[in-house]
C-alpha cells in the first residue's frame, strides 16, 4: 500500500512503472528485497544489501531513514557543486562561441579586405592569419578528428583496463584529483556507516562500499583491504596497507575500532571531507572565472592587434 501510495504522487515515468512493478511483485509473495533487488538500475548494491539485512533484523524503517538521510546529503552536494560550476561553465561556453565566430566568419573578411591593400602585412599579421586560415581550410576535418580522437577514448574508458587507467588518471591530477579523490572517500565513509551500523558485517560491507566508490583504483584498493580483513588483520592495518587511504582515515578508523563507535567516526570523517570538497570547489570556481576572462582578453587582443597592425602600416606609408 504505501509503494503503491507513493507511486501515485511520482511524476518521473520510469520511476512510476517501478513502483508499479513492484507492488504487483508484492502481491505474488516476493519479499521487499527482492523486489528491490530486480530494479539494480534504481537501486544500488548498497540499497539492496542494506533492506535485505533490515529485514532479517526488523529495523526496516530505521533502515530506510538512514538510506534517505544518505541520499538526500549527496544530492545536496552533488547540487550544491552544479550551482557553483554553472556560472563559469556559461562563461566558457560563451567564449568557444566568441571565438569560433571570431575565426569562422570574422577574421577571414579582414584577410579579403588586406590582400587588397597591395603592401607587405606585418609579421604578427601574417602569422594569425595564417594560423587562422589553416584552422578554416581543416575546420571540417579537426571536428572529425576530435571526435574520433573522443569516441576512442570513450569506448576505451569502457573496457576493464581503459577504466581503472581513467580512474587513475582522475586522481593523478594535480589540485583536481585530491579534490575528487575526498569526494570518493567522503562518499565510500558514509557508505560504510551506514552498512556497520544496520548491522552488515564488515567484509560484506566492504565489498558493497567498494562498487559505490564508482572508482576502479580505490574499489581495488577495498577488495584487496577486505581480502586482509578477512585474514585476520585489523580494519586500520588493512587500509593503511593497501596504500590509497590518508592517514587521517587510518586514524580515525583504529580509534573507531578499538571504542566500539566506528560507524560515528566514520560519519564524522565524511562531513569533513565532503566540508573540504565544497570549500575546495568554491575556491576553483572563482578562480576559474577571471582565468576564462583573462584567456578571452588575450585572445581578443591578439585578434585586434593582427587587425590594427596593417591598418597603422598604411597609414604610416600615407604619411
């Protein structure tokens, strides 16, 4: 009654046809896990690992509460960084437009205009032009191939090894890939409280986190710290040693173990990333806007200088 409630009052269409589903698979007798279990597009591992231990324990509903209260904290995040980035990535936009109407449409009237002139061009004249011109000659054949260049490196990102090398590459980038890589950790943190403390044993725990970092470097990195864990070594020795988590996290991990309260701390751990995470966004995003305006000033002056040039020159010879 309540999915069907629920399912009502949706607007999304897949998400109704879900909770459609779902309820006629209530009616045949499956249990809410299963249910849950058939939509993996809408429910991840972690949702369905964690209804499936509330069940057996009678703690659905608090369950649930904590699924929600996880949810809605990432989505605000994931909102709060789209809000940021808007504003710079419109300006970004807005300068390619410039700038391929700029060498498409603009510059090459002025090309018409000076070969008229009869006179020698300047050097700098002639070099942005020329430049120019070669990217209007092959302007059909660049997109062509950077879009193949693209679609190669995509259908590669797909493959086993092209997408643990690009999840490599990400956290290998300087100021961009810590900032990415506090974002993984604050989210497979917060996945993990919430597994240990709904009562999910650790080395499950770990192997469902592990899909959620959405990373194949650190899901590595977790599978090869369960396998340790699994042998007997502690939760803290175990990720100190697969050599990808700081060692605040270790840290932090070990008190949690030895006071009993590791779903706490590692609650606490994530608020500080995701803290860092935000703070670290809002500072590239308003760097990120004079840096656009500085390139496009650039871009713009050199546009007017290979113009003014010619035009000074033939003045001068006037004279």
């Amino acid at each position: 009654d309540a999915i069907e409630g629920i399912g009502m009052e949706l607007e999304h269409p897949v998400l109704k046809r879900v909770s459609k589903d779902m309820v006629d698979r209530l009616h045949e007798g499956k249990s809410f896990s299963e249910v849950v279990a058939m939509h993996p597009k809408v429910f991840n591992e972690m949702f369905v690992g964690l209804v499936k231990v509330a069940e057996e324990s009678g703690k659905l509903p608090s369950t649930l509460q904590q699924l929600a209260a996880y949810l809605e904290k990432a989505d605000r995040l994931q909102r709060r960084i789209k809000a940021m980035a808007a504003y710079p990535v419109f300006i970004g936009i807005f300068f390619i437009v410039v700038c391929l109407i700029m060498t498409l449409f603009i510059l090459p009237q002025f090309t018409d205009i000076f070969s008229g002139f009869g006179s020698d061009l300047p050097v700098f004249t002639r070099l942005v032009f020329s430049v120019n011109q070669f990217f209007v000659d092959n302007f059909l054949m660049l997109v062509i191939g950077t879009a193949i260049v693209v679609s190669g490196l995509v259908f590669y990102g797909k493959t086993p090894t092209g997408s643990y090398r690009k999840d490599q590459l990400k956290l290998s980038m300087p100021y961009a890939g810590s900032c990415l890589k506090k974002y993984i950790l604050a989210r497979f943190c917060r996945s993990m409280a919430i597994m240990v403390q709904s009562g999910v044993p650790i080395s499950n725990a770990l192997e469902i986190c592990a899909q959620a970092t959405g990373n194949q470097l650190l899901k590595r990195n977790v599978l090869g710290a369960r396998e340790m864990i699994m042998t007997g070594n502690r939760i803290a020795a175990s990720l100190e040693k697969s050599g990808i988590f700081p060692g605040l996290i270790v840290r932090m991990v070990g008190v949690g173990e030895d006071s009993g309260q590791l779903p706490e701390v590692l609650n606490n751990v994530s608020e500080l990333y995701e803290d860092q995470v935000e703070v670290s966004i809002m500072t590239s995003m308003a760097l990120f806007e004079p840096m656009v305006i500085i390139v496009f000033g650039a871009f713009i002056l050199i546009l007017i200088l290979a113009i003014y040039m010619p035009i000074f020159s033939v003045s001068m010879s006037v004279k």
